[in-house]
C-alpha cells in the first residue's frame, strides 16, 4: 500500500467570517483582535519590572536571589506564552520547547558542578 501524497488545502480562508481562517489541519481559528490582551499583558510586564526594582532596593539576604529569580521566570512565561503565541500553538512546538528547557537546565547543572567543584583541588592540597 502506498502512502498518500499530502494535500493542500485549496483555500486558506474560510466564507465563515472575514476573521476566520482555516489552517491546513482543517481546524478553525478565529483571529479576533487581542489588542486589549496584549496592553494587559504590558501592564503586567510593567507591574513586574517596577517589583523587581522594588525587590533590589531591599536587602533580602539569601531571598534577594530567589526573589528576582521568581520574578524574571513569570515575566519570561508571559512573553512566551502570549507575544510568542506558544499558548495556541500545536504540540511539536510545545515539545521542542519543553526539550529546549530540559537542555538548558543540563547547561545550568554541568555550569554549576563545574563552579562548585573549582575550590576541591585547592583542599586536596591542604
């Protein structure tokens, strides 16, 4: 048995509506204005930059770190969410995402080992 040969769609747009598209998977997706999703998430980016200046104006000791971390990593999921459109993208994109975190986070850790580990040859010395 022979595979199909993939096929396009013959159009792109749907009669539906003018702010309906249809992808090539068949699926509908209706592009309504996110202008006032995108001021809101704005304003929360704005929210969170004037935290994390509040946040460094205080001495947290040990927290400061955690703090600012905190807050880079939702400011971060916002923009990937919502201005990269990977809220309504399809699942390879998450995977590929997903698989981009897993690496990095093996980065971090080797980075780390390696930080860590530079003050054991001068107390093996000793």
């Amino acid at each position: 048995m022979q595979p199909k040969p993939h096929q396009y769609p013959k159009t792109m747009t749907s009669t539906t509506s003018p702010n309906t598209t249809v992808r090539p998977d068949n699926h509908t997706h209706a592009h309504e204005s996110h202008r006032s999703l995108y001021f809101k998430i704005f304003a929360a980016l704005m929210g969170l930059l004037v935290l994390t200046l509040v946040a460094a104006s205080f001495n947290l000791g040990e927290m400061n770190l955690i703090v600012a971390l905190t807050i880079a990593v939702v400011k971060a999921v916002l923009i990937l969410l919502f201005f990269m459109h990977f809220r309504d993208s399809d699942t390879l994109t998450w995977l590929v995402g997903g698989a981009t975190l897993v690496w990095f986070g093996i980065m971090i850790t080797l980075t780390m080992t390696d930080y860590i580990s530079r003050d054991w040859i001068s107390m093996l010395g000793k």
